[in-house]
C-alpha cells in the first residue's frame, strides 16, 4: 500500500508582526491519500489558508514555518530552497484561489497563461503546449476551446473563469491539488456544478485534493474526510459520515447546530457565543474553552492533545462527546 | 438548545478596562512622526519658516533699503567683510547686497507667495469641486469641463502666458499662481464630494431640512479635508518653484520685491566668470525650502491614504 | 473603435475652438486689439491708419471672424522682431523642441523603470530607500536651478559637455535632425537630461506604485502557484499592468515636457520654441506669443487625443467593451 500523497505533521506557520507573534497555524497534522478529498473545514481567522500556502511554500515575511514537517510524495517540502520549491509547485503540486476575476491576470491572454505553466515545469514547444491547454479546457467542460483560448478573463463568466483555474491546476497532473474556498464567490448553482465536476475529475486522474472551506454543507457532498480547524489547531479528524452523524469535539458540534438546516423553522438560529480568539493573544489551554459550555477548569489551564477516538478519528479534547476515551 | 449560557469568561472581559479612544488628530501626529525622514523635513521648514519671520531681526542688512547698499562691496566672496563692517556669511551679490540678508528675505516672498496663491487656490477650488458635486446635472459637466480643460495644459505656460499679459508684480503673480492651481483641488474635492455625497450622514443632514449651504459645508467639507490637506503640502511646493521659475525668466517678481528666483536670476550671468555664489545660495535655500515641504507631504499623503494602510 | 475615434476628434475640435475664443478675447480684453498686430513703436497716425486697414474699428464679431478666417489659412501675424509670419517662425523651431522633449522623454523612462521597478520589488532595502529619497529630490528641484547646476558641474567644472546651443543637423525627410552625430548628442545631452529629471521622478513613482499593488494582486499569487520564476513574473505579468498607467501619464506628461522646455531652452541656447517665447514675450512681440499658444494647444489637444486611443488599445478590458459598444 502506497504511503499518502500529503504527510503533514506538527506544522507550525507562524507571523512575527510588530504587534506581537500569530500563531496561525500552531501544530496541525494531517495525511492524504492518492485519490481522496480532504475537507479542511474552519471559520475564518482559523489558520486553514496559511496551511495551504504551507504547503505550497508561499508564506512570505513576516510569515515563516518555525516547525514542522511536509512531506509530498515522500519528499520534505519544508525547508526547500526557493528554486527547489519553485519546481514543486505548479508541477507536483497545484493551487486553486478563491476568487477567479482576481487570480488571473486581466491583461494576459488564456492561453498564455496557461502555456507558461507548463514551459514553466518542460521543455515543450508552444504549439504541443497549446494542444495540452485546449484539452483541459475541453475536460472542465468549457465549449469551443479553440476560441476561449485567445480569450481574455473579463470576457468570461465567473464559473468559467474557475473552469479555466481548475484546468490551469490539472495541466501538470500534480499529484495534490489544494484548493482554497474555490466555489465560495460562485453562484450556488455553479457552485454545485463545480463541485460535482471536481469530483469526477479527480476520481478520474487519481489526484488527491485539500478542499479548505468555511462551509461543512460543501464538505458534506465531496470530501471522504474531513479536519476540523480552530485557532491554528486541528480539533478534529475523520471520515466525513462519522463526523457529521456523531462529532465528538464540542465546537464541531456547535458548527453542525448552526447550520440554517439544522434550525427549526420558528426558531432563532442556534450559534456558537463568543468570537474566534485572537491569535497573536491566544489563551492558555483549549483556545475553545472560553465558548464552550463544557469547558471546566481542566481545559482552561491544559491545552487538550490529540487522541485518537476509534478508527481514524481523533479529536483534541478533555471532554469529548459521546464516544469513550480509547487509549491510543 | 435555545439558551445561550453566559459562560464567566464572557463575564470576566466585560470588566476589563476599555482602551481610551484616540482622536484622528493624535493618530495621525502619531504615525507621522514615526518617519525620521518627515521628522526632519519637518524640523528643517520650522527652521526656515523661523528664519524668514525673523528676518528684520537677524540681518545685518536691510537689503531694499538702496542707502545701506553699496556698489563697492559687489561680488565679495563668502566670509568676506563689507564696508560697513559685518561679515557677508555668503558673499553679496552684483550690486553689493549682501546674500545672507538677500536669502531671508527673499524667503519671506517666495513663502508668502507660495501659501497665499496655495491657500486662496485651495479655498475656490474646494468650492467648485463641493458645488459641482452636490449640485450634479448641468453645472457639475460645465465646471467640470472647464476644470479638465484647465488640467490639460500645463503649469507653466499658462502662467506664463498669464503674467506675460498682466505684466509684474506680487498681486499678479499670486493670481497666476492660483488660476494654475485651483482645478487640481477642484478636481479631487468633487471626487472625494461625490463618494461622501452617497453617504448616510448628508441624508439625515438633508432630512433635518437644513438648507443645501449648510450641509455642503458644514457636513460634507470636513469629510473632504484628508485629500485637500496632502495636496496643499505638494501644491504648495510647486508653487514657490513655479514663482521661482518665473520670476528667474524675468516675468515674474520685480526686482524691487526680489524673491528667491529673482536672486537666482540676477546670479545667472556671474556664474561663467566664477562669482557661482550668487546663484548658489539662493537656490539652496530654495532647494530646502521646498524639499522639507515634499518630505512633509510625501508622508502625509501616506499617512491619510487608506489605500496603503496595512 | 472608429466610432469612438470619430468621437474624441470632434471632442478635440471643440477644444480647440474654445480655445480660440478664449485666445481671442483675452488679447481683445488685455488691451487695445490693434497693439496685437503692430509693432509698439509705431506712431499715433500710424495706428489709426492700422486700425482701418485692419478693420479694427469694425464690430469684435466681425473681428473674430476674421480672425478666425486668417488663423485658418495660417496667417497670424508678422513678428515685430523677426519680420516673418509668426506661424512659420514658430514651425520652423518645433523639430528642435520636438527632438529636446523625446530624448528626454526616452531617458526618463530608460532611467525611470529599472529604478522604480527596483525600488517597488525589494522597498524595505536600502538601496529601494535611498532611490525614493533621491526620486524627491527630483521632483522637488525647480527644472532651472537643475540646470544651472548642470552646467555649473559638467561643462564649466569638469569640461565634458558643452553648455549651450545645439549640435550639427541633418536633414531627414524634411525635418532637421541633430540626433545622427555624436556632436549633436553631447550638446543635447544636458539639456535633455536637465528636462528628463522631473519625469525620472514621476516614472519611477509610478513603476513603484504600480509594482507594489500588482505584486498584492491575486493573479501574481497564483502565478507563483503555478511555479513561474521570479523573472517572468516581474517580466510578463507585473510590466504588463503597469505599462498601462505609466504609459498613458507619461504620453500626458509629454505635453509638459514641451511647456517645460521654455525654461531648458532658455538656459541651454537651445533654439527651440520655447526660447522663441520667452523671447517674444520679453520684446512683446505679440503675434509671435499668439501663435506660440495655438500652435501648443492644438498640440495638447493631439497628444490628448492620441493617449486616450492608445489606452483603448493597450488594454484589452476598454479595447473590447468599446467594441461591445
């Protein structure tokens, strides 16, 4: 049995700014094997971007990986020289943005853009370049791609433009392919669209992917298993039916109860009080303790390590819900 | 569960202590003078500032009055003794004025000039730019026209062309100074007016029935001084350079309210025989005087710009 | 894309028609018409006799029009001083200037780009610092103390260049030209320099500017997703957006190189229009003044007219919505 595509253990990102050192990423683990999806799923401030741009080497100062290990296909990723990274990215391993209109340049043709991702990583000439290019466009489901390809963005729509960035990730058949909140400034209609055709693809070519989102109803329909992340922690793991059916880390509790689906119609929606903590100043102990309604002095003063919790789930928690303590 | 337990974490912050609000005017003194280079911009135009007010007071010569000047102590060197018994720190110049002298109160023309033509453009300008704004339709195209028109040709020529007309003289510079000046203020003040205009604030000024004038000027305008008060410090500086341009081609400021350019001027043909001071000293003052203005305003144009703010 | 030209050329008329008015009746309000077109020192009599010949005493509508009716045919005027229509005068100074303000132009930008590029790249170095100050300086210092300085330190100090006049000229396609020898570079070569210091300041502000928000932008973030060095970012995907903005300011900017030039002109001999003007202006030469300003404003209006084409072109977000159009 193959090892996994995606080693990550004990990453930590943090930012020395003048106001003090953030911990957006404050000692997560996680793997990935070839052909499945990972759902990273946080609220915003959660660290769950910063561990994508980890992986893909792109935290500039005052960022840096103070610790921590990567390993992709085996290979340390951390530590890497910038020409080494550079060969890394975009070849082994690719990166789907957010927002389509700002990822690609308004100036540059399509087929430029995506000619040079590949000229980037081989030595082949323009003209077989631009055949690879027409192909995946044609496999995103882009019509007359001949066409598109002389195109400029503007001229496209916003689902089509992240048709183009998900072509443009799959031209080098990186073996990970990390996605940040892709579908999150699409229409609801694309965006189950795009979700759908991600899936296919990558059940298709085998390759594994990282869907960082804020939404656990995405995650629901796409991933196998899901990381849940709090104040640069992961405080939970594991297959995405077990977790949402039974989560056993209070604050994963508290995102599926807040779902509009999981309101009562009549009733004020229930949420999580409080707010995510800062992360230049987070408290000792569970940085979940201030929020939540389990919390007891145990957890204000010790902050809770991973456990794991029956098959392939963990959960960092004192008091975990439901399922017993199984010593690891 | 519908009730939200109050947990005593959520307690205990309540009773924390609230930092104390900062006034705009105390954080922007603060992120200015973070700048060592501001700093000393700063520091050096209160010292020429300080130097041209004081002038009467700190000259051993008076150099408009023709009876302390004479012909015989022309062109001395730095450092050397005029007749009269005080020493010329930096020479004197064809007719024997002596060039410290000079410089300050030359400064003190090239000063006035600047800020008057500087604040009078900036006043009419803001008020086209907030009428043109707030009233919209016909008048905000008409009186922007003209100010585009006005923005397409350049500086100099206009003033040139303007003073060529009018002839010489401090009045006639200083409206030449701020017919160059008024549109760029015009301009921005109807950009800055037109994003305020939207705003909430001027509704509920307008709901209250306040007349048109007074929410221009007493709501809208001070929203609108940010932007003005960058420009000022720029345009400022142009204008004294813009005087001094003039005025050194012989069109601007007589020679009998010489300001710094007229005393650069009148060095010009010493500077092949040698004499390179007359020239040189007053354009070093010049060259400061308008270096601390734009150090000053380079750093408060990135201190108000929200853009650039990290 | 031809509608849209057609339409900026009859925006450039209407300009330009403004103008005369303007030109017109400024002079008409300045003073008594008539000192316009004679020499000052002309007698009582003599005036009056001008006057009629000129139809002076007729109606000012009357006199717009004619005045109009001979600017047309390109007849403004004889100069007091030189004796020659002022028009041709003037025409006959402009490949001078015309060639003072594209050299400085081009070095402006040679010089220009590389540092700002630089400086908006790596600004937290020393060197990107010290470029920023010294970009102040550039922009701080009056375009004729600079040029004294120059003279003061490479032609009377150090002896290199020449101080002042113009290099042997060639003529090419009609148009004389002293860019061809190497005798005519280092005579342009301070004044043009002296002339290029202020837009050194202004393309190096905006190649920084320009860098530092593209490099915030998303589309570099995810071409270093893609793995594309550091050359061909910068190269291809930064140049690019920045071109834009610099490239239409600078084509602006041109028009005040030309207006500039009065100052360079008059400090470096150099026998172009400008140094026509200050000296029309200084011997109230009139005609020659007048001409001067509507041959600069049809000149602004072009230049206008030709950066806002450009942009549309340059950019294909305003090319192809203006075809939408």
């Amino acid at each position: 049995m193959q090892g996994p595509v995606i080693a990550v253990e004990n990453l930590k990102t943090h930012f020395l700014t003048r106001a003090g050192t953030v911990k957006s990423v404050d000692g997560i683990s996680f793997h990935v094997n070839k052909g499945e999806v990972l759902g990273l799923v946080g609220e915003s401030g959660s660290g769950k971007s910063v561990t994508g741009f980890s992986i893909m080497g792109l935290i500039d100062p005052p960022g840096k990986i103070v610790d921590g290990s990567i390993r992709l296909n085996g290979k340390e990723l951390v530590g890497l020289s910038e020409d080494e990274m550079r060969k890394v990215r975009g070849r082994e391993v690719a990166m789907i943005f957010q927002d389509p209109m700002m990822t690609l340049n308004p100036v540059l043709r399509i087929d430029t853009q995506m000619i040079e991702a590949i000229t980037a990583h081989e030595n082949v000439s323009e003209k077989a370049a631009r055949g690879r290019a027409r192909d995946a466009l044609a496999r995103v489901g882009i019509p007359s791609p001949d066409e598109r390809l002389s195109a400029y963005p503007h001229q496209f729509s916003g689902g089509m433009r992240q048709r183009v960035a998900i072509a443009t990730a799959l031209l080098n058949s990186p073996s990970l392919i990390v996605c940040d909140e892709p579908t999150t400034a699409l229409d609801v209609t694309i965006q189950s669209q795009i979700l759908a055709e991600m899936q296919q693809l990558c059940a298709e070519t085998g390759t594994a992917l990282i869907w960082i989102t804020h939404d656990l109803t995405v995650i629901a329909g796409l991933a196998q298993r899901v990381a849940v992340m709090y104040a640069g922690r992961i405080v939970e793991t594991g297959p995405v039916d077990a977790l949402l059916d039974a989560p056993i880390h209070p604050y994963t509790r508290g995102l599926l109860g807040s779902l509009p689906s999981a309101g009562v119609p009549g009733q004020p929606l229930m949420q999580i009080p409080g707010a995510t903590p800062s992360l230049a100043r987070l408290p000792q102990g569970c940085a979940f303790a201030p929020r939540c309604t389990l919390a007891s002095d145990v957890c204000r003063t010790l902050a809770p390590e991973s456990l794991a919790h029956g098959q392939d789930r963990a959960a960092r928690c004192h008091h975990p819900l439901d399922a017993p303590k199984v010593a690891a | 569960m519908t009730d939200t337990p109050i947990s005593p974490a959520m307690l205990a912050g309540a009773a924390a202590p609230v930092p104390k609000e900062e006034t705009p005017f105390t954080r922007f003194r603060k992120a200015f003078f973070e700048d060592k280079v501001a700093v000393a911009g700063l520091i050096l135009f209160s010292i020429i500032v300080a130097l041209a007010l004081l002038a009467p007071l700190i000259t051993p010569q008076n150099p408009y009055d023709l009876r302390s000047v004479d012909l015989m102590d022309s062109r001395l060197k730095p450092g050397s003794v005029a007749g009269e018994g005080f020493t010329t720190w930096l020479g004197t110049d064809g007719v024997g004025r002596d060039l410290y002298s000079g410089i300050l109160y030359g400064l003190r023309i090239s000063l006035m000039v600047g800020f008057l033509s500087g604040l009078i453009a900036a006043s009419i300008g803001m008020a086209v730019g907030l009428i043109a704004a707030y009233a919209g339709g016909r008048v905000e195209t008409i009186l922007m026209r003209i100010v585009d028109l006005q923005l397409s040709l350049p500086a100099v020529l206009i003033a040139l062309i303007l003073v060529a007309a009018l002839g010489k003289g401090v009045d006639k510079i200083i409206f030449a100074l701020v017919v160059v000046q008024w549109a760029y203020y015009a301009r921005t003040v109807r950009g800055n007016a037109l994003v305020e205009r939207r705003k909430e604030y001027v509704e509920a000024a307008q709901s209250l029935g306040l007349s048109n004038a007074r929410v221009v000027f007493r709501h809208i305008m001070p929203n609108c001084l940010a932007p003005v008060i960058v420009i000022v410090t720029v345009q400022t500086a142009h204008a004294i350079a813009l005087e001094a341009t003039l005025s050194f081609l012989g069109v601007g400021l007589p020679q009998t309210e010489p300001s710094l350019g007229v005393l650069i001027a009148n060095g010009f043909q010493y500077m092949l025989s040698g004499s390179y001071w007359i020239s040189f000293f007053p354009g070093l003052a010049l060259l400061l005087t308008i270096v601390s203005i734009n150090l000053m305003g380079d750093r408060i144009r990135d201190v108000l710009n929200p853009r650039l703010e990290k | 894309m031809l509608a849209f030209i057609i339409r900026r050329i009859g925006q450039a008329m209407l300009v330009i028609g403004v103008m005369v008015v303007i030109v017109f009746f400024g002079v008409n309000v300045i003073g008594d018409p008539v000192w316009m077109l004679i020499s000052p020192e002309m007698d009582q009599s003599a005036v009056e006799a001008t006057k009629i010949a000129l139809g002076l005493d007729k109606p000012i509508w009357e006199q717009f029009v004619y005045f109009v009716g001979n600017a047309l045919q390109g007849d403004m005027g004889r100069s007091f001083v030189h004796g020659e229509p002022a028009i041709k005068l003037i025409l006959s100074r402009m490949p001078a200037t015309m060639e003072l303000a594209l050299v400085a132009l081009f070095m402006a930008i040679l010089i220009g780009m590389p540092l700002g590029v630089y400086a908006g790249l790596k600004p937290e170095t020393r060197l990107a610092k010290a470029i920023m100050a010294v970009s102040i300086l550039g922009f701080s210092l009056p375009t004729f103390w600079v040029g004294l300085m120059l003279i003061m330190f490479f032609s009377i100090m150090l002896g290199w260049l020449p101080a002042t006049g113009r290099g042997d000229t060639v003529r090419v396609l009609g148009i004389e030209t002293s860019l061809l020898s190497l005798n005519g570079w280092t005579y342009i070569a301070l004044p043009a320099l002296n002339l290029a210091l202020l837009k050194i300041s202004l393309v190096i502000r905006l190649a920084r500017a320009g860098v530092r928000e593209a490099a915030l932008m998303d589309y570099v973030k995810f071409a270093r997703a893609k793995g594309l060095s550091q050359r061909r970012i910068v190269g291809v995907h930064i140049l690019k957006n920045i071109m834009i903005p610099i490239v239409t300011v600078l084509g602006l900017e041109f028009g005040s190189l030309v207006a500039f030039s009065v100052v360079t002109e008059t400090i470096f001999a150099w026998p172009g229009m400008g140094k026509l003007l200050l000296e029309a202006i200084q011997r109230l030469d009139r005609p020659v003044i007048v001409a001067y300003v509507m041959v600069v404003v049809v000149l602004f209006v072009v230049i206008n007219l030709v950066v806002d084409v450009l942009y549309s072109v340059l950019d294909p977000r305003v090319r192809l919505t203006e075809a939408k159009a």
